[in-house]
C-alpha cells in the first residue's frame, strides 16, 4: 500500500476502522458490548475501510437478550438502537468506531 507522498506503508502502520479479514467477511470493532462484529457478502459495503457504512443493520446475538447488539453503521459511525435492541450502556448513542 502506498501512503502519503508515495512513502510504503507496512502491515500495522495503516490504521482504519474496518478490515478484511478474507475474501468473504470483513471486521469491525464494537464499542458498545466490546467484541469484533463480522460481516460477509448479505451486507452492502460502500468499500471505504476508513469511513465504512454497512447496509442493513448489524444484529449479534439476537436470541440472547442478554448480548444483543444491533447497531446501524454509516460513514465510521455506529449507532446503536435503544430499548431491547442492546444490552449495553452506549443504547441509543450514535459513536465513532474505533481505529483498528
């Protein structure tokens, strides 16, 4: 990869807030419940790893209460739905997604 002002840039000296973990998935950390959140090809992706938006919703864990996580990821930004839809205390909050 090539960086700013033609310089290379080695594996870890990138850093985004999505990854491509294979041909088929791609990860993104999640700062509400704290895990890593995949998503593979039933997602539409808009290709930007920095500023990623992923069509529809994410949902984890949907039939346990207790870890659900269901969030709305557009241009780095998550929001999480409120009520039910998550466990955690960032319900209802809209946050940047962290750097990877």
């Amino acid at each position: 990869m090539v960086g700013l002002k033609g310089s290379i840039l080695k594996r870890g000296d990138y850093v985004a807030k999505a990854r491509r973990m294979n041909d088929e998935k791609i990860m993104f950390q999640c700062p509400g419940c704290g895990h890593a959140h995949l998503v593979d090809e039933r997602w539409d992706f808009n290709g930007d790893f920095d500023m990623p938006t992923f069509h529809p919703s994410v949902l984890v864990s949907k039939d346990d209460p207790k870890r659900r996580c269901h969030s709305f990821v557009t241009d780095g930004k998550i929001r999480f739905l409120a009520g039910k839809e998550c466990h955690h205390d960032l319900a209802g909050e809209v946050v940047e997604l962290p750097d990877l």
